[in-house]
C-alpha cells in the first residue's frame, strides 16, 4: 500500500511520473486537517512554528476541496494533522468524501478514537484506519508521546480497528530510542494481527531536524533492525502469516535520495489546516509563495501556480544534476532536505554522494555514533514550544 506522508513521518511511495513541466493528475490528496494534537512526538513533521498560522478551513471548505480535487482525478484521501480525531466534524467529511468517490484513509494516533466513533466512521464510508505507535514498550511509547495513557489506548484501537473488520495498518517510526526492540515492534504487530507494518525509519523534517542528534540511530542499529525485520519476514512466511512489514531506511544513510514525492507536483498535493495548498507535506518551510485553496481553484493551482510549477520538469537544477544520467530518477532529492541543509533549495540533495554537500550527512553519521541516549534533550512538538520557535 501507499504510505502517506503523514505527520507521523512516513514519506510517500508512489508511481513515478516525471518529464520537462509535463504532469500527471493529483492521485494522492492529503488534508490535514489540524495541527492540534494531544501527543507531542519529538519526531513530528509538522512545521515547528506551527503555533502561529490562522485558523482552520470550515467543514463546507473542506468538502469543496474534495469535490475539486475529485473533479481533477484524486482517487485516495487521507485525513491527517496533527490529530485529524479533534475535529469535531470528521465523520462529515469522512462522509462527504466517501459520496465523492474516494477510498478514505484515517491516519491517526489513535487518542480520542473509541469503538463508538470507530463503527460510525465505518457507516459514513471510511476504508482504512492507520494507527501509529511510538515504540513496543509502554515506557518508551508514553515518554514519546507525552501521555501517560497512550500506549494502552493505541492498544485497544488497534485491536478494535481488527474487530470492526478494518485493514490493520500499524505505522511505527523508529529512531536510536526503539530501533533496538525491533524483534519486540514486530512480535507486537503480530500479536495484534496486523496486516500492513510501516517501519519507517524516521526523516529529518520539521520537529525530527529539531532532533536530529536524539534520534538519528547508528548504522549498525540500523543494519541490525533490517536484519532482524528479514528474518520474521522469512520466518513468518514460512509460517504463513500474510503479515507485511515495510522497513523505511532513512535518506541520511544512503548514496542516494529519494525522487521527492515521485515527481513535484504530479501525484501529489497536501492541503494544511490553514488551506495553503502544497506539493509535498514538508514544503512549507521552502522561501516559495504557495497558494491557498480560499484564495484559487485547486485546478488552478495544480496547473499554473506558480508554487506547484517551480520544481516541474529540470530547467531549474544546477550542477551536478542538470548533467547527471539519474536526474530522471530522483528529480535532485528532497527539495527541504537540500534547503535545511545547505540553505539553498536548488542545491542537490546532500544524501546524494555526488553532492557537494554530501559531507553534512557523513559528519551527521558520524555524530550519530556518539550520542548518548538522553531523553532530556528532545524538543517536543506541542504549543508552548511551537510559539518560542514562532517568535523566532
Ligand atoms: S505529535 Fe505525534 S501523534 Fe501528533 S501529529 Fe505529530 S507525530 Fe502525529
Ligand atoms: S547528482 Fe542530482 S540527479 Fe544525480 S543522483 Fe545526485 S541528486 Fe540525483
């Protein structure tokens, strides 16, 4: 299945599309539907200044934008956030949705769901329900999370999201905190009869850059944890368990990016609470003046802004991209990624080895092999936080 570039830090895997300003339909549509949220996972993708955008579009809005990205090809919606269970219109919109046509997809932390809610959300049409977890241990899970009653909560939603005969998707990020309970993630996953197991590495956006040095693992951490994820896979088959797990490695070690979201601006679009229209859930941090659904069509805004059009096609790269033989596959990286790291969003992804900047991800991995695991350093994503970083 397609991963969904939710908050909870998982990157998009989708069909790659890609020549010079030509673009495909918006496949994919992401509302996020809020960034309010009661946990406050260190690792979050949501913009660290979140604290000080406007408020959030209107239930009529919403469906509006869901009926125009119908209307252009959409066939997936995911309600996202923060945490998409605090608006209190949800089950409308999963409703409004589902007459449009779409296959539904409720990304969420699972605090705040209860059977109740569960079995109206299957009435008004949702498919798919992807809990997210922090970690295998309840400790752990808890300390991440900021709640004292997370861990047994997402325990009993996932059970439930089994009973009322949902897909069982479980979505855990893994850092130098989890990574070595791997064996324990999966055997979790297995007693709750999981059919999908997102094991994604975590990416370094939003509060994740904040926290970097806390949570990038070694790389021995990480070559053990695939290991190990090759062995159940293995042991499990032989067992018949249709279980599938999917180990995300994280950019930083590899030689090479990931296209960014297959392609800018082809598959994809993201819409945040605050209506900004973007090409790819990170995009907001990029010096890029993206429209808002209140202000344009989202036709106009997939097909000419101006936003949606600066990364189509390759005029844009520089050296070494514009002469590389694989620009056709990665499209240069991660666009917020050579941004965060070098300043300059035209730069190459520093993940790729023929970057000038390719040492910044090398001394980063290298740092890793340092830290000491200190709780005490994250910076977690909630309000108070938020508004320190919104004052600058
Ligand atoms: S704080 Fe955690 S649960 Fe809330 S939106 Fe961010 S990653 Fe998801
Ligand atoms: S130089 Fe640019 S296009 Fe070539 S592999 Fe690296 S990031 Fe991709």
């Amino acid at each position: 299945m397609a991963n969904t570039g939710s908050p909870c830090n998982a990157q998009p895997t989708l069909p790659i599309i890609s020549d010079d300003k030509a673009h495909g339909q918006p496949l994919w549509l992401l509302a996020e539907l809020t960034y309010k949220c009661p946990l406050q996972c260190p690792y979050c993708s949501n913009p660290l200044d979140f604290s000080d955008f406007g408020g959030e579009l209107t239930t009529q809005q919403w469906l509006d934008v869901f009926q125009q990205g119908r209307d252009l090809g959409a066939v997936q919606l995911g309600f996202s956030g923060g945490e998409p269970l605090v608006r209190q219109d949800l089950i409308q919109l999963i409703g409004g949705a589902h007459e449009m046509g779409y296959y539904t997809n409720l990304i969420t932390s699972g605090v705040g769901l209860n059977e109740h809610k569960m079995a109206e959300f299957q009435q008004a049409g949702l498919d798919h329900i992807q809990v997210s977890f922090q970690a295998s241990d309840e400790s752990v899970n808890n300390m991440l999370s900021g709640s004292k009653k997370a861990f047994e909560q997402k325990l009993k939603m996932a059970k439930e999201v089994k009973a009322q005969g949902y897909p069982m998707v479980l979505n855990f990020v893994t850092h130098r905190h989890n990574i070595d309970r791997i064996d324990r993630i999966i055997e979790l996953c297995v007693e709750l009869d999981a059919d999908y197991v997102e094991l994604a590495t975590c990416q370094y956006y939003g509060w994740a850059y904040e926290n970097v040095e806390q949570l990038l693992p070694t790389r021995a951490q990480l070559e053990r944890a695939e290991r190990i994820t090759n062995e159940y896979r293995a042991k499990l088959a032989a067992e018949g368990n249709p279980i599938k797990l999917i180990f995300v490695t994280p950019d930083y070690y590899e030689e090479r990016p990931k296209g960014c979201m297959n392609g800018w601006g082809q598959v994809f679009l993201t819409v945040t609470p605050d209506g900004k229209a973007l090409p790819c859930h990170s995009a907001r941090m990029l010096p890029i003046e993206f429209p808002n659904v209140t202000e344009m069509s989202l036709q106009a805004i997939w097909d000419t802004s101006p936003g949606f059009n600066h990364f189509r096609g390759n005029t844009w790269m520089k050296e070494p991209c514009r002469s590389c033989d694989e620009k056709e596959k990665d499209f240069g990286g991660c666009h917020c990624q050579a941004f965060m790291l070098t300043g300059d969003m035209y730069n190459a992804d520093p993940v790729c080895a023929k970057s000038e900047h390719h040492h910044l991800i090398e001394e980063a991995r290298e740092r890793a092999e340092a830290v000491v695991n200190n709780p005490d350093e994250f910076t977690f994503r909630n309000e108070r936080n938020s508004k320190v970083f919104a004052k600058g």
